[in-house]
C-alpha cells in the first residue's frame, strides 16, 4: 500500500502515547482473543417473548389483525430470526405474519427454513412465495397473486378484522391485498413504537453488544498511528464486531483531519498525520441484533491536542453533558428542544441534525432535531425505559470536527449511560 510522505512514523515505529483506561476494554484474556457472551439462555429468550408480546400490545392498541413484517430488523425484533439480513434488505424474499389471534409464522426462502429450528416465537414456519424480478421476471405477477391468495386464506381462517399492518411493500403486491379486501396500516410505525420500550433482558443484551463494540475502539484507538488510513482503522472496528458474534456496521463514518468537515463522508485511503483528528460514529449492530451507537474522537499518535481542537472538543461534550442532564422520563420533545443545549452560531452551519434519538436493534424512534431544524409539531414523550442516544458534531469554517455521542437508558431518576469508554482530556 503507498504512503503519503508526511515525515511521519510507519505503523509499528511510531511512538504511541498508551491510555490504559482505553486498553482495558481489549479482551483481557487477550487482545488476539474474542469476546465470549456471559448471557444466560434464560436472558436471551425472556428478551424475546417480552418482544413479541410488544408487538402484540401494539397490535391490540391498533385493532388491526395481522402483522405483515419484511424489514430483517423487525422480522429479528419479533421472532429472533435472521437470515442473511443485509442481502434481504435489499432483496426482499423473506418475510413474517403475526396473528393477533393466531400463529406466528416464519416465511423463509426456500432450502433456509431450518435457519429458524428452535426459535421459540415461531409457531410454524413455510416456504416464501417470492415475487422478485431478480428471480421470477416474467412470472412475477403470477407469483404475487398466490402471494396474497396464501396471506388471505390465514388470515381469514383466524377471523378478525381486515386491518392488517405491514412495514414494507412495494405498490402492486399492497393492491393485490387491497383487491382481496384488507385494509393496509403502517406496520413500521407499529413497530417502532413498541420497539421503543425496552425490557431489563434487553437491556442486559445491549450492554453486551456495547461490551464488544468498546473492545472494538480500543483496538481502533491502538491502531491510531501516523501512516495508517482511515479505512485501516475503521477495519478493527469490523474485526472485533465479526469475531465476537456481532452482524454488521451500518456506515463508513471515520474520517480524519481536513476530512472530517464537511461530516458524512466514508471512510477511504487517506494516510492520516500525526496530530490530525480522528472521528467516527460506530453504527455497529452487534451480538443478539442490538445496536452500539457510539462516536468519539481523538488525536492522531495521541498526542496533545491543539487549541483549536481543544476548544471544539470542550464544545462538544458542553453539547453532551447538558442534553444527558435534562433527559427525564414524562419530558416531551417540545419541551426538550426548549431545554436543550443552544449551539453557538458559529458551529450552526456545520451542525448535526440530530440532538437525541432511540436506539435498540438500529438507530429508531424518536429522531429529535437539533433546535435549528426541530419542528414543533414533532409530538411525543421520553418515556422510562427508552433507550437514547445524545449527539453532538462541532466544527466550524476551516477546521476539523469533533463527533461525541453516548448511548442512555432512560430511567426514573434520568439518563444513566451505558457506554463507558473515556473520553478525551483535551
């Protein structure tokens, strides 16, 4: 690989400032080791009833009588079933029906209906029809008639109304079940709010997922050596997620020094400097399904910052530490963005949109603006047991970025964190 001439130390020579409070996340079996769950069996499928009574709730709440779900994460939220979830996002051929008062059924594609043996939720699981061009062409209208033809016979055969919620279809097999009759509600809408609530299991869950995600930064941190590319670094974070039983990153987001101003840009083969900023948002969904939603940023080769990168960084956990402060169940996000911390005027065009959002199996409901962009009509409230994510992005013209966010429960008495890796002492 080339490397910049930055009369800079290559990886192995350079001089690394060691944190051992950032160390002690690596295994401590040793760091050439993954991380093995301490879960109890029990944790994990107490989790997953709880879920699926959720949804259910939900359900009732809605008056609707099935569920259709094409979503992987939904499908992971409700029956624990995951089968190569990333190509499903985009290739939608597997999919699930919760009966209000009846079955819930697994659809999985054809030769995978054992990848859901032993899965408690599901009390049968069949053959998908799928309708996709990629696989049916011509077929494809033949194919989504006996789609609906099936879906329609359950759910009829268990009586209920003709409300039916479904968090994902394309327009034509939605008019296939319109022509048989139901009535289509948003199903993601449904889902998200009663993914919103977390239970003490899952809460046990994420933390774990957190566990590993946080060994995954201190290899990162380690790895923050002159020479190395953004794409070098953010490949720890991959590793760590992969060989500890975590699924995938949901972004690219690891920029280094000019490159992280503007933000949203992925990560590439930028050979980074000593003294450069390094910053990122982890996005990772990990162990179980749950998703670790952690940023931090510090200095290329550890060493200390500079003024500027001082005073944005002291800014931007100013941002965290005040938004972290006021979160309390029973507050509504109106009230919130009153509340929250007001970015100086300086940083506003470089700004990110979110202040606080949901996190469980991916980033979710609610999405609270920052205050420049929040609308008032966004209606809702932080309610106990929610799980939160707290933002912040500082930069202004000409500078780097500094991106902090931390991952919360919302308790009776505030937000407890649940990530603990160190910050920075700029």
């Amino acid at each position: 690989m080339l490397r910049g001439d930055d009369n800079s130390s290559q990886p192995g020579n350079s001089t690394v400032f060691k944190d051992e409070r950032k160390q002690a996340y690596l295994n401590p079996e040793g760091a050439d080791r993954p991380l093995i769950s301490p879960i109890p069996a029990v944790t994990l499928d107490t989790a997953r009833k709880y879920r699926l009574g959720r949804l259910r709730a939900k359900m009732k709440d809605w008056d609707c009588s099935a569920l259709l779900l094409y979503d992987p994460v939904n499908i992971r939220y409700a029956l624990d079933s995951s089968n190569m979830s990333i190509w499903t996002m985009h290739n939608p051929s597997r999919y699930a029906l919760i009966l209000a008062d009846g079955p819930a059924i697994m659809f999985e594609f054809e030769g995978a209906e054992h990848a859901n043996t032993g899965l408690p939720g599901i009390d049968e699981v069949r053959t998908a029809r799928s309708f996709l061009f990629f696989t049916a062409g011509n077929l494809a209208e033949h194919r989504m008639r006996d789609w609906a033809d099936e879906l329609a016979s359950i759910i009829q055969s268990h009586g209920g109304n003709a409300k039916v919620a479904v968090d994902r279809l394309e327009p034509a097999p939605a008019a296939e079940l319109r022509k048989r009759g139901f009535a289509l509600l948003d199903g993601q809408a449904l889902a998200e709010r009663a993914r919103s609530i977390k239970s003490p299991e899952e809460i046990e869950l994420m933390r774990w997922t957190i566990r590993v995600c946080e060994a995954g930064m201190a290899r990162m941190y380690e790895a923050s050596e002159p020479g190395r590319t953004e794409r070098e670094i953010w490949a720890e974070l991959h590793f760590e997620n992969s060989r500890s039983g975590g699924e995938w990153l949901e972004t690219k987001l690891l920029t280094a020094g000019p490159r992280t101003n503007p933000w949203y840009q992925e990560c590439s083969d930028y050979v980074i400097k000593r003294g450069e900023m390094i910053a990122f948002d982890t996005d990772m969904i990990g162990p179980f399904g749950y998703c670790a939603d952690l940023s931090r940023s510090w200095t290329c080769g550890h060493v200390a910052m500079n003024d500027k990168q001082k005073e944005l960084y002291s800014a931007a956990r100013s941002q965290i530490e005040h938004n972290l402060s006021i979160i309390q169940p029973g507050l509504s996000f109106v009230e919130f963005n009153e509340k929250s911390w007001q970015i100086p005027e300086k940083y506003i065009p470089y700004r990110y949109s979110l202040a606080v959002h949901g996190t469980g199996m991916a980033d979710e409901w609610p999405g609270i603006l920052l205050h420049p962009d929040f609308d008032d009509g966004f209606s809702g409230v932080i309610e106990e047991n929610m799980v939160l994510n707290v933002e912040s992005l500082i930069a202004e013209d000409g500078s780097e970025s500094i991106k902090l966010e931390t991952q919360v429960l919302v308790t009776a008495n505030g937000a407890e964190r649940l990530d603990t890796f160190p910050w920075e002492e700029p």
